[in-house]
C-alpha cells in the first residue's frame, strides 16, 4: 500500500471513530493491537474508546496534520470539546478545553497493529488554572 | 527533496543537537522558525535547546520513530537523563526520568520551518510520584 492509499485508509479510520461505528473498528484495528507498548487487544481498544466518548459526549477527531510513510502514519490530532468530570486526572467538570495528541500508528495487512500516543494534557491543566 | 533523503537530514538535525553544535544549527533550522505556533525564531530556538541542556547535563536525542513524507517529518524522541532541578514544572531535582516526545516538523527549503511538539510530562510526574 502507498503513502496515499494509507492517508486515505487512516482518514477512514478517523471517520470510523467520530461515527462511533465500533462493529467496524476491526476493519482498522488488528485484534493484538499495542497501545503505548502495552498489549491491549482489539476489545480494549474499543472499551478504551467507549469510555472516552461516555466521559466526554462532543468527542471529535480531528486530523490538524498526517505524515505517511508505510507501513507507518504520524497525526496530530485536535480536540475542541467539553469533558464531564475528570479528564487525565484533571477536574474538567464540563469546561471547554482545547488540545493536542501527537500519535503514531504502525500498520500491518491493512490494520493498525501499534499506537504511540502523547497527549498534551498540560495544555488542560494550563486551561483549568492547575499548576503541573 | 524525496523521503529518504528528508530522513537523513532529519538525522543529521539531531545529530547536531546531540553534539550541542549551535553554530551549525542555521543550517537545519529557518530563520522565522515557529514552535507549537509561536514565532520563536532560529535565536529563540537556540536558545531553548542550550536552556534544555543547562537543565538536563545528559540530555541527549534519541529517535525511536521516524516518519517522512516531504515536506513534513514526524518523529517520537526518547529520552533517559537525570534533570538538575525543576522539569516541566515538576521538581525532578536528579532524579533519573524516561519520556516520550512526538513531534512534528514541516520543512521549507531544507529547513524546519515549524515545529509541533508534544512532550509526555505525565510519565515524569508518574515516575516522580506526583499525582497529576
């Protein structure tokens, strides 16, 4: 597969979750999938998503920049929304905050096989006046 | 300029920044270079990378990915070093920490041009014992 085809596949990805279509999360995700070199598996991928979307009801991805190089694709990922209760162990409580995840897949047969995440959860602490 | 040789600048890029090579640093960095959207500028940048190492003796740059589709690069840094006093904000004060950095570069010309970083605090403060 292509730089191209693997944009356009991770594009798919992303629409995927803003659908919260998760009967096809499988097509994009392999079932041994690895989050942050822990072994997660195609169900806790999910269950991961699920919770986030319970915890913050507008969740929406955004793509603000993608770089594919296969078998590998970089993105950085937008987040304009309004968390219920805590969000990475920050009060939120239903404010409007705004930030970025820096994040990068490794794919294999067509499927996400590794996640590397970094979320910028300074940028919400800064946004709620907390000190780090 | 194709992928390949956008990678191997990139390495040299980092290269110069292990050597802590200021002089040289012009060379991979524009003049107006801007950092998570401000205008910091190749002297502003300089000077943020030998602030870095006057804080972190043993800082040192290790890429662990790297994905290059011209004119943008992203890359996920590693880092194990012992920072003096404060990090991020969180009193590390010698202790030894391990972090993630995901960052995106766009290229103009041969040089970084913009640069959108994301740095894993949290797994400082984790490993510092700090809540967050």
């Amino acid at each position: 597969m292509g730089g191209e085809d693997l944009s356009r596949l991770y594009r798919d990805y992303i629409d995927c979750l803003n659908r919260q279509d998760w009967p096809n999360l499988g097509r994009f995700v392999a079932d041994d999938v690895r989050y942050n070199d822990a072994a997660l598996g195609l169900a806790g991928y999910r269950a991961m998503l699920e919770r986030d979307f319970a915890a913050i009801p507008d969740l929406r991805f955004e793509i603000r920049l993608l770089v594919a190089e296969p078998p590998q694709v970089a993105s950085r990922l937008w987040f304009d929304c309004t968390p219920k209760g805590e969000l990475f162990g920050l009060p939120v409580d239903g404010r409007r905050v705004r930030f970025a995840e820096n994040v990068f897949y490794a794919f294999r047969e067509g499927r996400i096989a590794a996640v590397w995440s970094v979320i910028d959860a300074a940028a919400v602490a800064a946004q709620i006046g907390r000190a780090p």
